[in-house]
C-alpha cells in the first residue's frame, strides 16, 4: 500500500495498488467476480477507485481490455514459471508437481477468485487470453505425456485439477494456500499413475520456491 | 418432440420438447449459456420459444426461477442416481466410480453446457440448489473416506474432477459422453490411491447401466 517516491497518490486511496492501473484492476476484479461482468459499468469501476471515468478511460480503451488484463493475471505467472520450471529439470514428474502447484498458488492467490470469469461467455471473444491460456494447457499437457510415456485422455487431467481451485475457493472462501496448492500437485500426478513421495514432493516444492516470482 | 394427445401444440415449435416447459428450459438454457444470464431477458426467452411472454410467467415466476430449474437439471438425476448406487453396492469403490461416471455423462448430457453457469454471481443466491449440490458432493465425499479410511482434503477432488467436464466441454465442445466419463471415474479413484482395474470398472459400468434413468 506504500506510495512509491516522486509519485504522491491520495493519502486516502480507496483500492490497494501504488498505481491507477493496480487499483482499476483490484475494483473491476471485485465487482467483476461479485456482482457480474455485463452488470458492471466502467462508471462503477471508476467510482469504486475514486477517479474520474475518462482517467479511466487513459489506461484501459475499455470495459473488455480490463477483463482480460484480470484474465492474463490468472494464466500469465503461472506460464513464466511453467516455462522456468520445465528449463531447470529434467525429471517431468518433478516438473509436473512444481508446475501445478505453482498455477493452483496462482488461483489460490490475490484477493478476488477471478477464475470465476473463465466461463462467461463474454470470455469467448477474448482470443489474446486463449492463446496464452491454451499455451499453459500445453506445458502440462506435454510433461504429463512424458510422466506417461504417451497421449492418453488422462494427460489433459492435471491442468484441469489444478482449475478445481476456482470452485473449491467459491465453496470455501478461507482455502489455504500452500496445503491445498501442494495436495493438488499430488493429485495431478496420482491421475498419472504416480504415487508421490516425499522426495518427489520435496524436490518440486524447492523448484516452486525457487522460480515462483515474490509477490509485488 | 411428439405432441401428448389432447394437448394440440404449434406444428411449427421453434424449440425441440413436448410441453411449453421444456421448450422454455431449452430456450433459456442456450440463451444464458451462449448470451449471458444478465443480458437475457424473459421476453427474449419468450420470443425463441415462439409464446408470448404473459405465457412465460404462466410456468415460471421469473428469470431466476428459470436459472434455478437449469441448474437442478445438473444435479437431480446425479444425485437421484447417487443415491440409489449407494444403497444398492457395499464396495464404495465401484459405488464412487459409478456416482462419478453417471453424473460426469449428465454433465456431459444435453445440448447446452449448464456447468457454465455455476460460477456466476447470480448463482450465489439460489439457496436451493446449492443445498442439493451440497448433498450431492457430500455424497461423494462419504463414499471417498471410506475408500480412504479417513478424511483427507483429496477425498473432496473426486466430485472436483466430475466438474472438470465442464470446462473441458467449453475448450472441446464435441467431447465423447462415455468414454470421458469413465476415465474421470477412473480418475477419481487414482487420486485416492486406488487403481483400477477391469474388474471394479466393468462392475461400475454395470450399475451406471442399471440406475441411471433412460433419457426421456
């Protein structure tokens, strides 16, 4: 919540961010994820932030390019460590563990559950989110063929585990992080056919640790 | 889309169905899948069926109630048939492979992909079915700590699974019922530590065949 130097904001900042940007994003994902998309209007979101709508208007074209900036934030990290992850080891049961457990941290992450949003169909139109999204759907996809040895309907199950995170949370809005992040991974790879154990386990959470961004 | 005697329909009907409620259900259901649930109204609703919409409000009080009827679609049979497969198997794991592959294919079953609408904000509010949807997970849960031996957080990611199809019918609108669904039950059992094996597969598809109502 600091301000950063040689940019004063209002003491009295009704959304946390140190920039307009941040703060237009935390409104629009609460009232997004809360009171719907389509109901929502840029006057609203601008209201919520304490700015005027055409200052709005300067960061984003419109309501559209908001929505998938939130989206991009669900699938972006998660595919920039994915990518890390899949450098760095060579073992794809390894991979796969720290891989899932890292994305599923991501949903589990942030204030709103924005991967509410994926089923709207307002989402449809949105191909830039899709494709980024597909791309993460693949790095899973290929490790879990590798863990497999083949393409199998079970290798697209890991990524699809790791989106369950989105339901549990609207279920049980107080899920824990890290636990629920690390069972997952377990999970993804139980799907496979592998039975997790702790130095499997162990040797995913430290590539997690090593390659997850710190949070800003 | 037979008439029933003594009820003359249009010949004409713009909406498969043999009563004016299961075409409004039909109309809706393609409308807040494909549109959106805000931006649809009641008279739009009216107009795909081809009635007025004084007729609409002769079988539903309102857009919610319509809402409410499409998603207990999702969950009745499925918790019908749990109950049912249950009560009829003392092995809980066939019984869960066989809760998980019925109700995966009525998720699966269908024109419109109703899963989708699950995560809306305007679901939060419709008491009703989420106590049904409570039931119905809890049903899987029960049956998971007896497979288990105990309750873990894995033994809520079976009925997590069965709702991946969702999602996975939005990326692959033409994905195959059975096969899917029982590689999801398969699915669910290998995330609590049991693989299976033709035997309690074969015995699952058995009671799927025996307990899931034929489609009307």
């Amino acid at each position: 919540m600091m301000s950063r130097p040689g940019r004063p904001r209002h003491r009295d900042a009704l959304r946390p961010g140190s920039t307009a940007v941040e703060q237009i994003l935390d409104a629009a994902g609460e009232l997004f994820v809360t009171q719907g998309f389509t109901v929502t209007s840029t006057r609203a979101i601008a209201d919520a932030v304490g700015i005027r709508q055409a200052s709005l208007y300067h960061h984003f074209p419109n309501k559209e390019a908001i929505l998938e900036a939130l989206l991009d934030a669900t699938v972006v990290p998660s595919l920039e460590f994915a990518r890390r992850v899949t450098r760095s080891v060579n073992d794809p049961r390894v991979a796969l563990w720290a891989v899932t457990a890292g994305d599923a941290a991501n949903l589990l992450s942030g204030p709103w559950n924005l991967g509410r949003l994926y089923l709207l169909p307002e989402v449809d139109g949105i191909e830039g989110f899709h494709v980024r999204r597909r791309e993460l759907h693949a790095v899973y996809r290929e490790l879990a063929v590798h863990v497999v040895g083949g393409d199998e309907f079970r290798c697209g199950l890991p990524v699809r585990l790791t989106e369950t995170v989105i339901a549990q949370r609207v279920d049980q809005p107080d899920l824990a992080g890290d636990d629920v992040a690390g069972a997952i991974a377990d999970a993804a790879l139980r799907v496979l056919g592998v039975d997790v154990d702790e130095a499997l386990r162990a040797a995913g959470r430290a590539l997690v640790e090593q390659h997850v961004p710190s949070p800003t």
